[in-house]
C-alpha cells in the first residue's frame, strides 16, 4: 500500500515511464536523461529520488534475471557487477550528499550502455 501511494502521490509512474524512455532510446538520449535528473534531485524531491533510485536496482535486477535466464551469463554477471556498484553509488550519493543530478544521469548512462549491448 506505501508503494502505491508513494508512486501516485510522488510520481513514480511518470518517473518509471522516462526512466524507461531514455533506456530505451537510440542513440542515449543526453536531454531527456538531465531532465529526469532535474526532476529526482531538487531541494524538495528527497522522495522522487529515493523512487528514482528504488527503480534504477530493480530495472538492473529484471535484466539480469532476463539475462541469467536466457543463459547468457556474462551478461547477468556484469549486470549483477553494475547493480553493487548502483548500490554503492547510491549510498555514497546519500550519505557525502554528492550531487545527486550527476547521480543520476552517470547512472542512468550506465543502464543505457548495459541495455543496449
């Protein structure tokens, strides 16, 4: 119940749904990536960025259980690799309070080359 309030109330939807077109873009679309950047690390969207991040791990988690699936192993290996490091960033992101707009578009960069191998 949380979650589904969290996503109407704080826009998750909308930022799964742009998270998701700028994974799926071609070529990585540099633009709409800053965009959701802004939009996740404001001075009031400590929630947005938490959705942001919550969202960027279980994207990475769902390609690697694709990945793992299919039987292609270096793929969920790497993908498992980029998901610590995900991890890790998030916590050193938080914790230093670095800047969270660089966060977010270095990650979703990195979701980007790893979706589209």
């Amino acid at each position: 119940m949380r979650d589904a309030l969290l996503l109407t109330e704080y826009g998750g939807l909308d930022i799964a749904d742009a998270v998701s077109g700028v994974l799926r873009s071609r070529p990585y679309a540099f633009a709409d990536a800053w965009r959701v950047a802004e939009a996740v690390s404001g001075r009031d969207a400590a929630v947005q960025f938490s959705i942001f991040n919550q969202h960027a791990l279980e994207a990475i988690a769902e390609q690697a259980r694709g990945a793992a699936l299919a039987g292609d192993s270096a793929r969920a290996d790497g993908l498992a690799e980029l998901w610590r490091e995900a991890e890790q960033a998030i916590a050193e992101t938080e914790t230093y309070n670095l800047d969270k707009k660089q966060h977010v578009s270095g990650l979703l960069q990195r979701m980007w080359r790893a979706a589209n191998p």
